[in-house]
C-alpha cells in the first residue's frame, strides 16, 4: 500500500488529459532532450562504474593497505550524505571558483560527474560479498595449471562476479534515472543542453503542469520497473541453470 497508492495516483494523473495529452507531454521537444540526456548519461555512468567499481571491490577485498577501512567508509557516504549537499560539495569543487581550477559546472560533463558520485558504491556494495565468498582454491588450481592472472579472472573470476556486477549495475542505473538533489545545482538547468527528466518534472511542477511532469515520470517509472524485472529474470533464469 505504501509502495503502490502513490505509483497509481502519478499513473492516473498523468492521463488527466488523455492518452493524446499524455503523448503530447512525453514527446515535447524539451521533455525528449531531457529523457535523452538522462539516458545517454545514466548508460555511460553504469559502464564507467561497473569497472569501477569492481576494481574497488576487488581491491578492498583482496589488498592490505593502510587507511582500508577509511577507504571503505567512504564509499558509503554517497548511501548518507544528502544529494543536494552532494550537489553543493561538487559545485564548489568544480565550479566557477574550483580550487582545482577545473570548472566543469553547467556542462554535461558535470552532470555526468555527479551521477558517478552517487551511484559508485551500488556495483561496489553488489560485488564485494560475492568476492569475498569466493572459493580462491579455483583460483589456485588454475594458477598451477598454468594459466595467467589475466586469464584466471576472465575464466573463473568474472562469471562468478557478473551476476552481482549486474545487479548493481542496474540499481546504479535506476538511481541515475531520476537522481535530483545532486545534479540540479551543478548541472544549471539548461533545457536542450543539461537538463536532466527529474530536472525537468521539478520545472514543471513549478509551472503548474503537474499533469506533464507525471507524464514524465510514468516514462522514468516504466524505464526504471522494466530494468529492474529484466535482472529478476536473468537472476532466475542464472538460477535455473
């Protein structure tokens, strides 16, 4: 009931005007840059942060080195900190006035930036308990066998993490899909350029289209359910087998 009212009353208010005025939300010029944008950069973060974010697994899993456990609390501050206090640190650090002197703000490199920020630890949280179940004695046998290092973890290594590099892959995807709070400061809002679909609904509820912002949020919604009953799928089907 907590889950479901609320996705039933955005999926009847987006039809307040019919099927032809929720056509005309969804495939407004504005609203199709925003959905696009949001994609194209929630596809390229998921594939930068499964790498990632794997190799942080399996460094923290497998490495000893000082200053591990700071390491691995860190990771976890994106889970706690408050996204648009994300949003603040990220536009003082690559804005106008970045100490780095890098300033990325207003660009779609920002946005990018900041959705790599918040969804990190999602693929770093799904590999690292499989990591650490790992039987290493596979590992061992094959190394004895002669096989290389690289070899060892495309043949054992990899397909035991891919399920979990998978999964959290895709929960990293559904959060950039409608990630607000860090993004909305850094990004500056520009329709066409960096304006990301939650961006937009927020623009449009500020313009009294609640109507066209729930018809954007049923696309994100739909995008979102249909990722997430794919990986179910896999998982089971992976089960099966």
């Amino acid at each position: 009931m907590i889950v479901l009212l609320p996705l039933a009353a955005v999926v009847a208010r987006s039809t307040d005007g019919g099927l032809d005025g929720f056509w005309r939300a969804v495939s407004s010029r504005e609203a199709v840059a925003a959905l696009r944008l949001t994609l194209i950069v929630s596809v390229a973060v998921v594939a930068i942060n499964a790498v990632m974010g794997t190799l942080i697994a399996w460094v923290l899993v497998r490495d000893e080195f000082p200053g591990k456990r700071v390491v691995s609390a860190v990771i976890d501050l994106p889970f706690a900190l408050p996204t648009i206090v994300a949003g603040v640190t990220l536009l003082a650090l690559y804005g106008p006035k970045s100490p780095l002197g890098v300033n990325i703000a207003f660009t779609r490199v920002g946005v990018a930036l900041a959705l790599l920020f918040v969804t990190l630890p999602f693929v770093v949280r799904a590999v690292q308990p499989v990591l650490l179940a790992l039987d290493r004695e596979m590992e061992e046998a094959a190394s004895s066998l002669g096989a290389s290092p690289l070899t060892t973890f495309r043949r054992i290594v990899l397909p035991n993490l891919r399920p979990a590099i998978v999964a959290g892959a895709s929960l990293a995807f559904a959060r950039a899909l409608g990630e607000f709070g860090s993004v909305v400061l850094i990004s500056g809002n520009v329709p066409f350029k960096t304006e990301v679909a939650a961006v937009f609904i927020y623009a449009q509820i500020g313009n009294d289209n609640v109507t066209g912002a729930a018809a954007v949020s049923v696309v994100l919604l739909a995008l979102s359910l249909l990722l997430l009953a794919s990986v179910s799928r896999l998982g089971k089907r992976r089960h099966d087998e």
